[in-house]
C-alpha cells in the first residue's frame, strides 16, 4: 500500500477522513501485520459469541466452566488467563506496544500471601463525645447527602481536620528589608475546633495527603501512593492503623472513593499497559509487601468487544480495621474519562465507547451515491463481519481508501476531497447518534454484583451528570461537538439529551434538542426536575420536567450573558449557578416556582478570574439557616447572603488562600492554606472574626 500511495501525489487536506485512517494506519505501524491476517468466517453452527476469536494457545471454555461466572446484566468473568490477554490484543493494547501473544500470556507465579477478605458490613462507627460539641455541623457539599466524598478538609465537629499542600510564599513585612520565603510543608493538620475560643491545632501528621474522610474515630488518608487509615481517638496522637499502598509495577490509582455506613468505597484503576508481557494475576493494591492479588478470571467483561487498556477494581472496606469485605472487577478504557457515581443502593460506572469506525465511514461513503465504485464500499461493509481487532479494521480500512485514492488523478482527488467533506456533514446531521456513547454498569451495593448494564449516545459531563431517583436513573449527555475525530471541522454539530433509564438501564424516556452547536456545562437533577445549563456564546438554561419518567419534556428555559458550570439547589423553587461571565467569576440565583419561566433573580460578579467551585463542588458550602454561602475565588474567601432572593457580598476574608468553609453552630470557619480565620455574624448582620489559626 505504501509503494502505491508514494506513486500517486495525493493532495487531500488533513481533515478528510481518508488522510485520518490512512495516519490511523501508518501511525500503529501495522502494514506488515495486517498483511499476516487472514480472516474467515467462523463454521456454520460455532459461532462465537465471546468476540475474542480462537486462542492460539487452545480454547479453555470447556474447563473452566466454574469460572464462567455471568452477572445479570449479561457481563461474564473471563474463562482463562489466555482469554483475558486475547480480549485485551483485541483492544488494541498489544498493537501499541508491538507484543504478540505468545509473549502475553503466562504469567510468573504470585507466592506472596492474599490479603484476607472478611464477610459481613460492619456497623457504622460512633465516636465518643466528648466535653462540649455543636448540635449544628456541616459536611462537606457532596452529591448525595449521607454519602461522603473525600476532601482537604473534613470535621467531626470538635475537630478539623485540614490536609495542607506545600507551598511557598513571600510575607509582607513591614519594614524596608526583603520578605523572606516561608515554606508550608505537606502535613495533615487536626485543629481543636470548638468551641472557637479554645482554636488550637491539637497534632500533625506529618504525610502528605490530596483528600481526608472520616468514619467515626477513623482518619481516612488518600495521596498518590496509597490509603491509609489513622486512629484519632487522641487527636494529639493519631496512630496509622491500616494502609493500602497502589502498585507502582502497573500504576495503579484511585479513581474514586465514598464512605457510607463505616465503609469505604474505593475504586482503583489498573493500568495494564505496564503490565505486559504477563498482566495475569492482577495486583492492584498491597498492603506492606503483602499483595491483594486478584485472579484474571475473577474479571467481568462485556458481551461485545470494547477498546480497553485498563481493569477497574471495585472494593468495599470496613474502614475502622481496613479488611477488604467485597472485591469486583471490570474491564474498561482508561483513555476516555470515566465517571463514578454513588447513589444509596449501587454504583454507576461509566466509561465512552468511541465511534465504530467502519460503519461510520461506510455510512459517509454511501452518501457518496454513485461516487463512490461499487467495489471500494463492498470491501468496507465487508470489514465489519471480519474477525479482527478494532486497530486492524481501522488499517484495513486506511488500506482501501489509501488504493481508491491512489488510483485517481490530482483533479479527481480534488473533488473527491469536497464530495467527502459534504457527505461527512450530511451523515453527522443525521446519524449523530454514532459519534460516540457512554458506557453505564451498576453494582449492587449490597452484594456487589453486576445488576444492569447499559448505553446512551454521546459523553458526560462529571458524576452529577448521573442521577437515580425513584428506581431510574437520569443521564445527561452532549452528543457530537469537538470530541468527535470522524470529521472534519466545518462538519461538527452537537447537542444534548437527558435520558431516563429504568431499573435495568433500558432507556425508557429523553428530551433532545437541548444547546444545539453547544455542549453542557453544568447540570443537577432535583427530585422530579433536572437543570441544564449548556454554554457557546450564551448560557441556556433549561428546566426539565421528569415527573413522568416515559414522558420528560422540556419545561421551560432562559437565555442569559455568561454560563454556568455548578448548580446548587437552595429550596424547591430556588437554584445557584457559579460560573463566569466574560473572564470573571458569576453567581447567579434562579427562580423556578414557575418551571415554564425561569427567571434571573440576582446577580452578582466578583472581580476575581477562577473559583475553585470550577474544579470542585467540595469548595461550596450552603448554610440555609443563616441564609449565607461560601465560594473561594482569586485566593480570597467570600461569604454571600442571599436573604430576600438578592445576592449580596457579606464577608470576603483575604491573603488566606481560602480553600474551604465549614460551619460549627452559628460560628464559620474559612480554611486557607496560610491560616484558618473564624468568623462570627454580629447585631446588625456584620460579620466579625474572633479567631484565627496561623499553620506551621
């Protein structure tokens, strides 16, 4: 193919989808082992359901029936070591890395011990009281309330406890010398908290750590090497009682982690990119040099073949001793973002599955009509029947595209060039359907099981595009748009839809047309309505009505300057949006009493570029009693009131840093990482500081 494509000047542009298949294939460097496959149709009455194809090693179905565990959803475990390597060749992973398979399989033998799983959920811990402790404590903004989601800061309403990063800076002095460089270094700071009188920092660790969360006397630890879990019944001498530790052999990571009724959910990925040639068994975690290994056979995989380079592992772990009581296992993508969401009773994990190449182009070539030769689209439909891997298809397909091409003279090529540009724009208007999905698998909480599995178009936005609500689960997603690598520029479209999925994940209900040419930037879905906010040049906002679950509709909707990229529900007929207007930080209050006519209530613009909020829903902080809001942004704190539906500028604590709030009572602590200030609300509704806590 190369020696016919260098006799021939083709002069397609970059954007064409033959010049993207064409680098598709010259990029894998495949020509060769393309040429070595021979694909044949399986023999009447075998077919074979696993899309794998045979093992050169021998099939190993037959026995290991025991291990050909299905769950409910249709998902089933692995059957053999050599399956789980082929299913991953088949991902393209061993094309990346240029392994066959008989360097791929068979892995060394693991004789260090298993970690023990013990049985049974453990009760939720209560820690002891002690002299005197607020009855109002705030918890940290997550997305389910009972739910907790780590964070720098957590609190148990007598102490706080602040996971400070390093950092230098330079003080203001206040004579003529030069300031000199202070250093913070990276420690987990637990501060005597209440009452604010008594503010002291009560002990250190002295690890560094990216989020805490807290289990009655247990201090969860998470940082780039492990978990760890600290005793803080004496706070003057937290004491490590347990730590996972990630491994460094296949990068593995924290994905995501929850904490619900004393135990912690962890989920980890495992890049299996550094596991080769012997990715099997599996390691992803270890506790000192005691690896929790996990069989290869013990992981579910689809019933159809998905472009995978990872294994996501699943755990429940009672966080008061760190036993490992549930495991479960799944294959996925690490390349494309995948979303965690907890709802009471399950896990919803997500991951995209991209286009199908060949039957994308071959729906672009048929809108061609007669110019394309007849021969040229049988080859491409022919593709799909193939068994080969994704990556091999995408070659083949670059190969004949690449001869058609190289058979047409510099004039031809030309119109061919914008015959391609129109037909990938009339099918994209069309069939946006096809430019990628969203992945969804549900695990039981209770048993860890896979209870349903299934799939919408187009990509979400982060986990609160995920929402269960009376035995359903609400999606929204943006289809189409940028992230699409099918086609050329001029012929990108997108928009979005909300779904509802039934208790199975089959799709029962959707509202479309929502931000045409636009993409979503915000969403959040309160009891039987869902907000939308999708962003280009203005910031629709979108009411939608999901009463009737088979029936959603669009309610209402409100066109306004700016966007936002965080909603806040603060009552039934009141939402916040913090997001950006021009270049600076916005917040804005809804009113949607009337679902059909939203309006803009208030309105409020800092003079600062980035919030936190933009990154992170944890930076928010609602108290409805006093009717205030934090938001950090610019380095500063800001404390809002939105007392009779106006948004007004209560408090801004600066030259802090301002990460976090949390409130104890009346009394609102604003954490930086320079110090941690208290403010109190005085007569007339000022509000004073009346303690502060400089870290060392």
């Amino acid at each position: 193919m190369e020696s016919q494509i260098r006799n021939k000047s083709i002069k397609t542009s970059t954007g064409t989808v033959v010049l993207i298949f064409i680098a598709l294939a010259v990029g894998y460097g495949m020509h060769a082992y393309v040429a070595s496959l021979s694909p044949a149709p399986a023999e009447q009455g075998t077919q074979d359901t696993t899309g794998t194809g045979a093992s050169p090693h021998g099939s190993k179905k037959e026995n290991n029936t025991t291990r050909q565990k299905t769950s409910e959803a249709g998902m089933r475990r692995f059957s053999s070591d050599e399956e789980f390597s082929q299913y991953f060749v088949n991902g393209k992973m061993g094309f990346l890395y240029g392994v066959g398979l008989k360097g791929f399989h068979g892995g060394a033998e693991i004789r260090s011990p298993i970690m023990s799983i013990s049985s049974g959920i453990p009760e939720a811990p209560t820690a002891s009281l002690r002299e005197e402790t607020p009855t109002r404590v705030s918890q940290t903004n997550v997305q389910v309330p009972g739910i907790d989601e780590p964070d720098v800061v957590k609190t148990n309403g007598r102490e706080i406890f602040y996971a400070a990063r390093s950092f230098s800076y330079w003080p203001i002095e206040t004579d003529m010398r030069l300031p000199s460089k202070e250093v913070i270094e990276p420690a987990v700071h637990i501060v005597k908290a209440f009452p604010p009188q008594q503010l002291a920092e009560e002990g250190t660790i002295q690890k560094r750590a990216d989020a805490l969360l807290v289990a009655g006397n247990i201090l969860v630890a998470f940082d780039h090497e492990g978990v760890r879990g600290y005793d803080i019944s004496q706070p003057s001498s937290p004491e490590e009682k347990w730590h996972f530790s990630y491994s460094t052999k296949r990068y593995s990571r924290k994905q995501a982690a929850r904490l619900k009724d004393g135990v912690l959910y962890l989920v980890v990925a495992e890049d299996l990119r550094s596991g080769y040639p012997h990715p099997c068994p599996l390691m992803p975690l270890s506790v000192g040099e005691r690896p929790l290994v996990i069989p290869c056979t013990d992981v579910y995989r689809p019933a159809f073949q998905v472009d995978v380079d990872a294994v996501y592992h699943f755990f429940a772990i009672d966080a008061a001793t760190g036993k490992v009581i549930r495991t479960t296992s799944l294959v996925a993508s690490d390349r494309w973002n995948s979303v965690v969401y907890v709802a009471p009773s399950a896990i919803y994990f997500t991951y995209r599955v991209p286009a199908k190449v060949v039957n994308v182009v071959e729906g672009m070539l048929e809108e061609m009509g007669d110019a394309v030769p007849p021969e040229v689209l049988a080859r491409v439909r022919r593709l799909e029947s193939y068994d080969l891997s994704t990556a091999a298809k995408q070659v083949e397909l670059g190969t004949i595209l690449g001869n058609w091409m190289a058979s047409l003279d510099e004039d031809e090529q030309t119109k061919l060039e914008s015959d391609m540009v129109n037909a990938a724009r009339r099918y994209a208007e069309t069939h946006i359907e096809q430019f990628g999905a969203t992945h969804i698998v549900k695990i039981r909480l209770s048993d860890f099981e896979i209870a349903a599995e299934g799939e919408v178009p187009g990509n979400l936005l982060n986990q609160f595009s995920l929402d269960e609500y009376e035995g359903n689960l609400r999606v929204a997603t943006t289809i189409g748009g940028s992230r699409s690598q099918l086609l050329p520029p001029e012929a990108l479209t997108s928009e979005s839809r909300v779904y509802v999925l039934d208790g199975s994940l089959r799709k029962i209900g959707e509202v479309g047309d929502l931000g045409i040419s636009e993409r979503i930037y915000a969403v959040r879905f309160v009891g039987p309505r869902g907000y939308v906010v999708t962003f280009r040049r203005i910031d629709p906002f979108y009411v939608i009505d999901l009463s009737s679950p088979r029936a959603p509709k669009l309610a209402g909707e409100l066109k306004i300057p700016g966007f936002s990229s965080y909603l806040h529900p603060i009552s039934r007929t009141r939402v916040l949006g913090i997001g950006k207007e021009g270049a600076r930080v916005k917040v804005s209050l809804f009113d949607v009493a009337n679902p059909t006519a939203p309006r803009e209530l208030s309105t409020y613009v800092l003079d600062a570029y980035w919030s936190d909020i933009q990154r992170t829903h944890h930076a928010f902080l609602l108290d409805d009693q006093q009717k205030v809001f934090f938001l950090p942004a610019g380095g500063n704190g800001f404390l809002f009131s939105y007392q009779g539906d106006t948004l007004q500028l209560a408090r801004a604590v600066s030259r802090i840093a301002a990460e976090r709030a949390l409130y104890l009572n009346s009394f609102f602590y604003i954490v930086g990482e320079r110090k941690l200030v208290v403010l109190e609300k005085q007569q007339g509704g000022k509000w004073k500081e009346i303690a502060s806590l400089s870290w060392q």
